[in-house]
C-alpha cells in the first residue's frame, strides 16, 4: 500500500516521526480584539515544541498585506511578553467576504494575489484569526488549494460550530464593568440609563454583560422589542419604588415594527431618512428619545463602543487563546488543513472551515440562559 504523507511530513500509516522543519503564516483579520497575540503565541509555542525547526511569517494588515505580499520573519522573541497585550502585533484590515471576488484598486484578482504570495513564501500552511468574514475567506482559500487553520476570533460570540470565541469574555469584562458604573450615577440621579453595546446581527455579548452587571432591560437583536412593553417594564419599576432603570442595548437591536418590513425595507427606510442620523445617530439615542417623548422621563446614554475592544484580555480568554492555539499547532503537526479549532464543551477541537463559514450563532429567544434571565424579571421588551 503507498504511503499517505501530509505537508506536514508525518506518515500515515505507519509509526510516526518527528518532521523536522515547517514554515507557517500568521495572519489576522477583521476587527481587533483582545486575546489575538496571546493565540498567535500559543500556536508559536506549540510549533516550537513540535518541530525542530520553525520559520514564522507575520502578515501584515491581514488578508490585505497577503494580497500585497507586507509581511516579515517573525523570531522567538516576538511572542515574549504578549500574553497579555490587547491588539494585534501583527496590524489588521477589513476586506470584506462580499467584495473578494471584486477586483483590487488596480484590477488584480484578490483571490489570486493571496494564492500568489502564498506561494512565493513556501508556506506549508497559513493560519487565520478572524471572525465570520475572515473565516469565510479562509475556507475559500482551502478549496482554492491551500493549507488552512482557522481560530476563531470576535467579541461578538456568534461564530457557529464553537461554544466560544476568544475576545468575548474580555469584552463581557468590559461591557459588564461600563453598565456597573452607571449603576451609581442611575440611582443618584434616578434616571433611565441606555448601555449601547457591541452586536450589529447578534446579542450574545449585550445578553451577557447585562446580565452579569444586573440591567433591567436587555434588547438585542433576535428578539425585536415593543416600545410600549419597554415602558411598561419601567413603569413596573417605577411603580415597585425604583428610581432608577438600566437598559442595555444591542446596536443591533430592532423595533418589531422594523422588524417585520425586512432587511432591504429597513436599510432603505434608513438611507431616506439622513436628517435622523445626526440627531439620533444610534438605535439607543433613538429609544432614549421615543422613551423621553411617551414618559416625559429624563435618560440618558452611554455609547462605550470600542472601549469594548481594547485592553489585556481577562484571565479565561488567555487561556482559550492558549488552548485554542495549542491545538492549532497540533493540527498543523498532523497534516490537517482546511479546519478551525474550536471549543465545545470545554474541550478543544476542530470541525471542517466549511461547516462553519457563512453560518451565524445567534442567540435563541427560546434558549433556556433567555428564559432563566426572564425568571430573574429582565424584560426583553417582547412581551
């Protein structure tokens, strides 16, 4: 029977040995967020303990330093001390999935410039941090021929086929902390109070900082919210002694009146209206007023935005990241491409980059943490 080698240089079939070199691109993209060096340095550390001889290429500015062949020999001391460094070393860029296949600025095929510089720097396999977007580019890359591990990167939580992404409980962190301070100034001043938090298609992370920083309200995307019922949830409050309420707000949550006319319905409903923009610039400035205009109650807002992004990651993303990036480096040892490592039920794994590119995890309204926060008296402002 032949033998089976991967690129790897490992034998199937047969008793294993030791390959002896590997050449391994790093690259990440999309948006940033904490814990994205601490994987970079767990996928290193790995590499250097399974292989004798290891050449790191750090691509910069992600799928775009690939297309214009930006990179640079990365060395040992590069993933010192940054275990706990927000960002990326490594520079990011957004290249958006729908516009891949649309030529660069001086018509080259996108697709093909990545496949180029590939090659020309020998690599036996890139590795790509990124979230859906960057996910779904690295599995079109696999199918294009080329040696793939994705790690699954975004404070957004919404990457299927994972239990969790690292960036998302660094940003709860974040998120949670934000809606614990204006606990205080909400009761001193018995106010509304509106936490807008990161989550344009999903409302795992606004779920989850409301609930671990006690909101009264939490609004997201899967579960289109009533105006009126929202009141009503404040009146209820006002009418048990609180002075004060905390909604926390997904920036993609949407009314059930929006909701019901459909995507294109509701982005051109936005396109004809620019006059609101400046002046309710968000979905939380537009709650806050509609909450104004039928109470009469003063609110106030808070947009922590990006904040969400930065800092050192908390203690559980370095050790997913440090997981996560383990297992990649294994993955790489064995000759398996065209996979993302992922976390499902604390253990780490890999399922196929095809089984997950294009898909969101969204937050189920029927989902029992929904129902268990509904027992706690949160209103989602549905019913």
């Amino acid at each position: 029977m032949a033998e089976n080698k991967t690129a790897a240089g490992k034998t199937k079939g047969s008793q294993a040995r030791r390959p002896s070199k590997i050449r391994v691109g790093f690259l990440t993209s999309g948006g940033d967020c904490q814990a994205l060096n601490a994987t970079m340095r767990g996928i290193a550390k790995a590499l250097y303990e399974l292989f004798d001889s290891v050449e790191i290429i750090g691509i910069h500015d992600g799928y775009r330093g690939l297309m214009h062949g930006d990179w640079h020999l990365m060395q040992r001391d590069d993933f010192s001390g940054i275990l706990t460094r927000g960002g990326t070393i490594l520079g990011t860029s957004r290249v958006p999935f729908k516009t891949v296949r649309v030529p660069d600025e001086n018509g080259g095929d996108k697709i093909e410039l990545m496949k180029a510089t590939y090659r020309k720097l020998k690599l036996d396999c890139l590795c790509v941090l990124g979230g859906n977007g960057s996910q779904k580019t690295a599995n079109l890359l696999s199918q294009e021929g080329l040696n793939i591990i994705g790690l699954p990167k975004t404070i957004d939580n919404d990457l299927y086929g994972t239990d969790l992404t690292f960036g998302f409980q660094s940003a709860v962190d974040i998120a949670s902390s934000v809606i614990d301070c204006i606990h205080t100034t909400a009761a001193s001043h018995g106010r509304v109070f509106i936490i807008e938090i990161m989550g344009h298609k999903v409302g795992w992370l606004t779920l989850y900082a409301g609930m671990a920083a006690g909101a009264d309200i939490i609004l997201i995307p899967e579960i289109p919210y009533d105006i009126n019922v929202v009141i009503d949830a404040l009146k209820k409050r006002e009418a048990q002694g609180k002075k004060f309420s905390i909604i926390a707000v997904a920036e993609g949550a949407v009314s059930k009146e929006k909701a019901a006319l459909g995507k294109r319905a509701q982005k051109q409903a936005a396109e004809s209206a620019p006059e609101n923009s400046a002046v309710r610039p968000s979905v939380a400035y537009e709650i806050g007023a509609r909450i104004q205009e039928l109470t009469g109650q003063e609110v106030r807002v808070t947009v922590p935005g990006h904040m969400q992004r930065g800092g050192a990651p908390c203690p559980e993303d370095r050790v997913l990241a440090s997981r996560l990036g383990a297992r990649a480096g294994k993955l790489i040892y064995d000759g398996q491409f065209g996979r993302m490592v992922v976390i499902q039920n604390n253990e780490i794994t890999s399922i196929p980059l095809s089984v997950s590119a294009g898909k969101l995890k969204t937050v189920d309204p029927n989902s029992s943490i929904v129902e268990e926060a509904r027992l706690l008296g949160l209103s989602f402002g549905d019913r």
